[in-house]
C-alpha cells in the first residue's frame, strides 16, 4: 500500500509506472521511441489504465461479512440499535443508553429536517472507514520507517588495528595512501574479522529506535483531509486524536516487538508492481526473510536458512462475523491480494517467495501473524487463484459493457 506519489520504470524501461496518492490511481505508459530521453513525455505512449489490486477484489469478491456493516452502523446512529454475537456467544440485542439521533428527538422531524439525519446515518460507514484507512496509513507509515530503519541485513564484523600490527596480507586491503596517514596519525585502520573457516564473519547491526512521530504525523493527515478548521468534522477529529493515536501506537509497538524479537531481513519495502500479461499493479508492503526457525511451518522448509516471503502490513480491525471469517483481522482476501504482488514480482525478475504473509497490527493493540502455509495454501495455489479472480473481473467487465451496448439503439442498416 503506498501513501505517496511513485514513479518507477520497469521491464529494462519499456514500461513507466506512476501512482498519484491523492487520486489513489496507477497510470502506466509503454515506451515508444528510445531516441528521446527517459524523461522527455514524448518518448512514452498515452496512458493505460490498469486496474489496481485492492479495487480489482473489492469489485470482484463476494463481502458477506461486510456487505451488513454499512447498515448496522446507520441503524446504530438513528436508533442505538445493536445486534451482535458477544465474546461469550450469546446473542446481544437491543439500544444503546442515550444514543440514536431520531430515539432523543423523541418524535420524527419533518422531511426537510430528516432528510440530513438519514443521510448522516446512510454515510455513518464511510466516515468510519475513512478514519480507519487515516489510522491505517499512519500505522503503515511508521513501520515502513521503522523497518527500513531496521533492515537486519547482516554486516561484516571488522575491528580496529594499529598499522604496525598488520599482517602483509591485511595490507594488501589499503591503498599505501592510507596506510602511511594511519601510521603518521597513530590511528587504528579498521579491517574484517573471518572465521575460522576463512569465510567473513557476519552480525546483525544493533537496533536502532523509531524516528518517527505517529501524534505529528496524524495531525498533519487531519489537516490535510479537513481544510475548515471551524467545520464540525474538524472539532470531531480533534476530539477523537487522543485515542486515535494511542490506537495507532499501540498497532505499532506490537510490530515493533516481533520485528526486534524475530529480526527478519528487509530484502525491499513498498516497492510498485506491474504484470505487463495481466495489466494489474499494486504496492507491496515487504519482501522479507525469515528465519526458519520462527517460521510457524518449518518443517516445510527443511534445509533452509531463511523463508523468503511476500508480506502486507494490515490494521483491519478483526470481526466476529463467521462469514468475515476475520477473527484476527486478516480477510481471505488479502492473501489474493499477495499472490496478485508475488504474481506481479515473477514476472519482474524478483526472486520467488516461498510463503505469503499477512501481519496483522490492529487499532485495538491485537498482534497477529498468518502465513499462506498455515491455511494450508502454497504461493503456487494462492497465484493460481488470483489468476482466476483477475479472468473474473476481465469476463464481468466484458459483459457489463456489452450489455450496456446492446440496450442502445441500433441505427438502421
């Protein structure tokens, strides 16, 4: 998921890939004349319009679990009205002490009065939604720091030797230049430390804190989606900062643990994908390597060091829907979504992955980690899949704007 403005050249610069964060919009251009200049317009196509991961699934799924959330949310702000299973599994029904904006009018309004009040109710989902994706980017924002930050990639032990201590063959690591300034100075030269074995000896470099301010960050996202300070939804926002972002601290502290906790190598990080066979894109969260021995499945991985995965940060809040079937926060669509990432990475050269990985950091502070593996999935089936979805959506949208044609009038031959 990207929150900024990309621009990539892919496929040995036939292809240019641009996403533009405010229209949440991918635009693709195919390379025509290779006399002009990478960066002169001329030298690419008009624009295709390929069609992005999350809306391709959002209009191709089926969404039983949430197609009812929309609803439940407007008839809780008419009436207070709930109706949910509780953690202990009975049924709980029935309205909310002094909340529903008709049940404290006391009686119906007239229609010109209502009117707003409804309309409100009707657009209760997308101001939630709204202010979990506001989360949602902050949180994905401050791993996608903390992580690059923190890539775990190994460095080579060296350690600091006077020059007169130098053996003829770690003298051959420095120029004569060098090694006379470190003489005349009286200052140590640093130089690898090997093993035993004569391979060179390698260590995870030390943790390095966040630098990243998820209170500041948030406050800049309020003022940029809220221009009218004086306006009600700005007094609502700041009214609800407060434990907005103690939301969001908390997703990313539980990441920040299993990130210290398990050091996985950041291979690369919201990188943009394009699959020139199937004219689809997206952004991916992390290439990533993990250890084997805090792979949950690794008996699947027998001989390996490392698992090599594909992975998506994700801060959806869990559902106690069965048919969401999102006890953690992670829908089954979000490993199409991967497989439509690692799809996109094949085609581009990038080196398989092994597994597909949802991390779930939700608002609520719940921490979870589900792996293609553990579903019982390979990547090779999850791909498979996503390659069904995309036939799908390409058979639906065929059809859609035939019919649309076939009701206009047929001029008379």
């Amino acid at each position: 998921m990207a929150f900024r403005d990309i621009t990539k050249v892919l496929y040995d610069g036939t292809i240019k890939l641009d996403y533009k964060d405010k229209a949440h919009r991918y635009y693709v251009r195919e390379r025509i004349d290779w006399d002009l200049p990478e960066d002169d317009a001329k030298a690419w196509s008009k624009i295709i319009y390929p069609k992005g991961t999350t809306t391709l699934l959002g209009d191709t799924l089926e969404k039983k679990g949430l197609m009812t959330w929309p609803l439940g949310l407007a008839m809780r702000e008419l009436f207070g009205f709930y109706d949910f299973v509780g953690d202990d599994g009975t049924k709980k029904i029935g309205f909310s002490k002094d909340v529903g904006t008709l049940r404290m009018l006391g009686k119906l309004p007239d229609d010109e009065e209502l009117i707003p009040i409804v309309k409100s109710a009707a657009d209760a989902y997308l101001r939630r939604q709204k202010q979990g994706a506001d989360i949602g980017s902050v949180v994905h924002d401050a791993i996608e720091h903390y992580v690059t930050l923190n890539p775990n990639v190994p460095e080579q032990v060296v350690e600091k030797i006077a020059v007169v201590d130098l053996t003829d063959e770690q003298k051959q690591l420095f120029d004569e230049k060098t090694l006379q300034d470190a003489e005349d100075l009286k200052l140590p030269v640093e130089v690898p430390v090997n093993n035993e074995d004569g391979t060179p000896k390698m260590e995870i470099p030390a943790i390095r804190p966040p630098m990243f301010d998820i209170g500041e960050q948030y406050m800049w996202n309020i003022k940029e989606a809220i221009e009218d300070v004086d306006s009600p939804e700005y007094d609502k926002a700041m009214e609800a900062f407060p434990g907005d972002v103690e939301m969001a601290k908390k997703a990313f502290e539980q990441f920040v643990i299993w990130w210290n906790d398990v050091r996985p190598v950041l291979y690369g990080a919201e990188d943009l994908l394009y699959s020139m066979e199937h004219n689809v894109c997206g952004t991916y969260d992390g290439d990533l390597g993990i250890p084997v021995e805090a792979h949950p499945m690794k008996d699947l991985f027998d001989g390996q060091e490392i698992v090599r995965v594909t992975a998506d940060w994700k801060t959806s809040n869990a559902s106690k829907s069965k048919d969401a079937a999102s006890p953690e926060g992670v829908y089954y669509s979000y490993f199409i979504q991967l497989a439509i990432y690692e799809l996109c990475r094949r085609e581009m050269g990038f080196p398989p992955a092994d597994d597909l990985l949802t991390v779930s950091a939700r608002k609520d502070g719940g921490f979870s980690l589900v792996y293609a593996s553990e579903l019982g999935l390979t990547v090779q089936e999850c791909i498979d899949w996503a390659v069904a979805v995309i036939t799908c959506y390409r058979l639906m949208d065929k059809t859609k704007k035939g019919l649309l044609a076939h009701a206009e009038p047929k001029e008379d031959s």
